[in-house]
C-alpha cells in the first residue's frame, strides 16, 4: 500500500530537523528545468501567476534564485519536515522514531508542482508552484502537461515494491490530478472526512487536512500493510462509517473537543 499526500504553502526551514537520515528527490533533473524556466518570471509576473501578493512574489522570485544543487542538510531539509500546515500537522513526523521514518519512507509520497514526487527524506529547497499554476512550460502549458506520465510511473514502480497493490489518495484533487488514473496499477481508496455542524456530517476543509496527516500518521505509527487495517482509523475521535465503492467515509460528531485538546 502506497499512501500519497499534498506538499503544503507554509514551510519550515528555521527549526533543525529531528534526523540528519537523508535522500535526494528522483525527479531533481526535471525541478532544474523548472527553475531555470521560473527564474524568467519577473515578480510582477509570478504574482498573477500564483494569485499571490508582491512581497510573497518577490520572496519566491529570490527562492529560485537562491536554489542551487547540490542538495545538503546545510542548505536544504528533508520534505516531510520541512512542509507545514494542515496535512502536517496531523502527520507530526517531527515526532517519527527512526523505524517509523523507514516506514514512512516506503510507503508515503508527497506530490509536488516542482519536484513531482518526494518521500518523507528527500531534502527540498524552499518554494511556492502549485501543481494547478497555469506555468506555461517547453513541455506544454501547464505542470500537469510538464509531468506527463513521469509522476505515473514512478508511483507505479513504488506500488509495485509494496505487498498490497493499493493506493490510498489522501491529496487534493488538484494533486491527484497530477497522476493518470487510467494507468496505474493499483486499486484507489479515497477516504473522506466529514465532521458534525449544526447537526449535519459536512466536510470541514480544515479538518478534513488535518485528518488526512492524521491517517498517515495512524499507517506509519502501526505499520499498517493492508488497507482494509485502515477502516480501524480512530485518531482525535474519527470512525469509520462505510464506504460507497472505494471511497471510504471517517465521521466525527466533535470536531471542537479534539481541536482543543490539539492546541
């Protein structure tokens, strides 16, 4: 089983990171041609690109030009650590001992606008280009065009070193995308969250993130392999309640008891 999640906007790159274990992302030869291809967007440009303000325009405009190989722990940070936000904060994985991080490393993908596929280790460098950014590219007009089939196969080639051949889509669609559904060599589970409000199970956007890292966080934690194991899933008050082909359905009736508790 092969679990696959979104990188995050917010990154942390101040706090050391909790292994000095590393690797290097597959796909670095394809994040240099899209470097040297974003370091042509003035940051006028990259503004209305990204639907970001001039001083995050500027910030990122300085991030590619300040990325430079070869990657190292004195000047990039292992993925999983340095992306923050919702999905990370669930995930924790400042907190993995080093058999979890093994774990982790075989079994969850992140999916990335500039780097197409990362595990848990592989060292990044700070960055903002979202997989949905309409970045006119030499290979197309946008990164979904850039990748191609090359995000497929490499989570092929991962989902055919586990023992059960599943992937568990806990990305956005916007990421999901990225991959062509059609190819893989796997049965997709798409698990759904949904918290109680005013008496009606809805999916919160922001819960529904966080339950995402938490369900990597419960696979890793228990070393789950088989993905019926996932339908045993009871992080912060979450249950399953059934499923409708493979999409998997994980309710919880209070949403703000486990929030207080998490802060």
């Amino acid at each position: 089983m092969l679990i696959i999640i979104s990188p995050a906007k917010t990154l942390d790159f101040e706090t050391p990171a909790t292994t000095n274990k590393h690797t290097l992302p597959i796909m670095l030869d394809d994040s240099v041609e899209l470097i040297d291809q974003l370091r042509k967007l003035e940051p006028d440009a990259l503004s209305k690109l990204m639907s970001i303000s001039p001083k995050l325009a500027v910030l990122n405009s300085n991030r590619y030009y300040e990325w430079a190989l070869p990657f190292n722990t004195a000047n990039a940070k292992q993925s999983a650590l340095a992306f923050k936000g919702d999905v990370y904060t669930g995930l924790n994985a400042d907190t993995f001992n080093p058999s979890e991080m093994d774990f982790a490393q075989k079994h969850l993908r992140i999916l990335s606008g500039l780097y197409g596929v990362l595990r848990p280790l592989d060292l990044i460098q700070a960055y903002r280009l979202e997989m949905g950014a309409k970045f006119k590219n030499q290979r197309g007009n946008n990164l979904y065009e850039f990748w191609g089939d090359a995000i497929t196969d490499l989570i092929n080639q991962d989902i055919k070193k586990q023992k059960s051949q599943v992937l568990l889509n806990l990305a956005s669609i916007e990421y999901f995308k990225s991959i062509n559904a059609r190819k893989l060599n796997a049965r997709v589970i798409n698990p759904i969250f949904k918290d109680k409000k005013n008496g009606a199970y809805k999916i919160i956007s922001f819960y529904a993130k966080k339950a995402r890292g938490l369900m990597s966080r419960y696979i890793i934690q228990n070393k789950l392999t088989e993905v019926e194991n996932i339908k045993g899933f009871n992080l912060e008050g979450y249950t399953f309640k059934g499923s409708t082909n493979d999409d998997w359905l994980f309710t919880r009736d209070d949403p703000e008891a486990h929030s207080s508790k998490s802060h």
